[in-house]
C-alpha cells in the first residue's frame, strides 16, 4: 500500500517558545506512526520550543536557549526562518508531496507550492482581522488556496464566514482541541493557601485588567486573598507601578511552571478566571476542568460552546459583577460542587485522540 505523503513545516515552532497552537501540530507530529498509510514529514531545523523539545522531535539541541540579548526572537526568527523556508520550499519542489500542512500563518512557500498538493490551513481564531492586523492578508491568501480548512470552534467558523464569505463554499471542518496536562500533579512550594488563578498572557484581548480589578475590590474584604499568575512574560516595568500603587504589589505572584506543576497550581486555586474579550478556542479552560477547578468565564460565544453548563460567566467588561461571581462560588458549597461534576463529566468530550482522529480524516478525504 503507497503511504500518502504530507509535509508540515515549523513555522510555529520558530514563533513559539510555549502556546496551544505547537501543541496541536506536536500531537499530529506523535501520532503520525499509529497511521500505516501516512507518510508524514516534518521540515524542523532550529527551534526553542519547549514541547517539541519533551517530545524529542527535534533533531537540533537548542544551543541559544539560555542565551538572551536585545532583539534575540527578532534576529532568531529572520535567521531561523531563513533557513527553514528554504528546506521546506525545496521539499515541496520535489513535487511528490501529496499535502502540504503549514503549521501557522505565513506565505513564503506560495511559489513552491505545486497546484496539485493539496493544501490544509487551520484557523485558529480571527483576532487578526478584529485588530486590522497585517497578518489577516497572508491568512486570506492562504483561505483562498485551501483545499480544507480545520477550524477549531463553530465561533471560529461563523466569524471567518463574516470576515471572508468566500469560505462558506469552502471545505471546513471543525476539531476542537484538548489540553496536555499529566495525571500527576508537581508540588509547588510557597503557593499561598488561598488565591485567585490566572493563566496565559495578560496583554490587549487576554483582558487581565478586568480580573485585577475584581481582586482589588476583594482583597479589600479579605487581605488574606492572592492572585497567581502563571505563564506569559513576567510582570513588566508597568505592571509593578500598577501593583505598588495599588498597595497589592506582595499580592500578585507570577510562576512559569512545568505542565505538571501547572496542574497542582489548578487543582489549589479557589477559582479560575479566563476574561477575554475574544479567543477561539481556549485551552486553559479545559486544563481546569480537568482539575475540576471552579472556572469563571467571560460571556462570550467561543467559551460557552467549549465549557457550557461547567462554569459561571460575567460580562467582560464588568468588574463589580466578576467579583460577586468569584464571591457566590466560594460562598457556596453546592455551587463548587456541582461546577465539579459538570466539568467532570464535560472534559471526557475533548481528547487529542478525537482531535487526531478527525484530522486524518481530513487527509485522507482529500486524496480519496
């Protein structure tokens, strides 16, 4: 039997250091042996990906990673790149590659693409487009070249219709993610013993300004509360000041932990906020569902399709109404508990092996 041939580039794996999109194509990427028909490349020169790394599919040892120095990712990224554009497009030149599935949003292989290699992009969200990005041109472009897009929400999917009507006579499946985290929990030493749990970035849509209001207006009732932040850059210049000046400073903590410490973090918070104003899909909801942690969501689309019935919600922008939220999980047992067994019984629907499952039917209804 002819296996069938399909190539996925690291171009996100130059872009990442850590991040749910390298997780999606790091599971492809594992699971690519269970297929006896999939002959599956993957074009990786030089990354410092933290994943791809525990995963041992890297070829390259990451000689700069404990190296910092001005523009680093910048130099990294146009160097790196550089280089793994070139082997893939001379991959793809060969022309026996049968699909070609780019792991991020870029165009450079466009002119070494051959018309008969079929191509599958995911969209991962269309925060581009609500920001007038640039970057919302080279995902058009790739839109329209597609021969399959995967979409990781029904949000996803109506605000790509919205933005680009073009997809609605496309191909499109829609394969929600999963999350990685261990069945065994690292301890993390030091944790306080009660605290609000934020993870992810905290910049522009992430929304985190919403959050620290709330705790403002509840570490006033209750000096002893904390909030933990975990992933993301550590606290900027700016963010102390905004700290200090709130007299909050010794308050917000920030930890940068391993997938297993990550899970002890969950499974200790009281609750765990996610207040973005736009997303589409989100990981880290699943994390704590599978913690059973009591989970605090803005009211948007995207997090009631992925959590439903397993949390509470509020008005983004709203802070006074995220802090009376947090105040009714915490103030009632019978709410804690029945947020548990709904986020139980809610995680079993998401798994990698669903999400692989359904992209290799993808591949293969392509060459059918």
């Amino acid at each position: 039997m002819q296996k069938m041939k399909i190539l996925i580039d690291d171009e996100i794996f130059i872009r990442q250091r850590f991040g749910g999109v390298s997780r999606i194509f790091i599971e492809l990427i594992k699971a690519a042996t269970n297929f006896p028909n999939i002959d599956l490349q993957f074009a990786n020169n030089y990354s410092e990906n933290e994943y791809l790394q525990q995963a041992k599919l890297s070829k390259l040892r990451p000689f700069l990673k404990e190296l910092n120095f001005p523009l680093k990712g910048k130099l990294t990224r146009l160097i790196v790149g550089g280089l793994s554009h070139t082997h893939t497009n001379e991959l793809l030149k060969k022309g026996d590659i049968e699909i070609f599935h780019p792991s991020f949003y870029s165009d450079y292989f466009f002119e070494s693409l051959p018309k008969q290699t079929k191509l599958v992009f995911t969209l991962h969200d269309l925060t581009h487009e609500k920001n007038s990005d640039l970057l919302s041109k080279v995902k058009e472009r790739n839109l329209k070249r597609a021969d399959h897009i995967i979409v990781v929400s029904a949000q996803t999917k109506e605000e790509m219709e919205h933005y680009y009507p073009f997809t609605k006579s496309k191909s499109v499946s829609i394969i929600h993610l999963a999350q990685n985290l261990p069945v065994q929990s690292q301890i993390v030493p030091h944790l306080p013993a009660n605290y609000l749990l934020f993870v992810g970035e905290r910049g522009a849509y992430k929304n985190f300004e919403v959050v620290l209001a709330a705790y403002k207006i509840l570490v006033q009732k209750e000096p002893s509360l904390y909030l933990v932040c975990c992933g993301g850059q550590n606290f900027s210049k700016t963010e102390k000041l905004k700290f200090k000046g709130a007299n909050i400073a010794n308050k917000v903590l920030h930890y940068k932990l391993n997938d297993a410490q990550l899970k002890y973090v969950y499974e200790k918070a009281l609750v765990f906020i996610y207040p973005s104003l736009s997303e589409g899909f989100g990981i880290p909801i699943l994390e704590a569902m599978s913690c059973q942690t009591p989970t605090l969501l803005s009211n948007i689309p995207v997090f009631r399709e992925v959590a439903e019935k397993a949390a509470l919600f509020f008005e983004p922008h709203k802070a006074q109404e995220l802090a009376q939220q947090i105040e009714t999980i915490r103030a009632n047992l019978l709410v804690q508990t029945e947020l548990k067994e709904l986020a139980r019984q809610r995680i079993k629907l998401f798994s990698w092996e669903k999400h692989i499952a359904k992209t290799y039917h993808v591949y293969n209804s392509l060459l059918v």
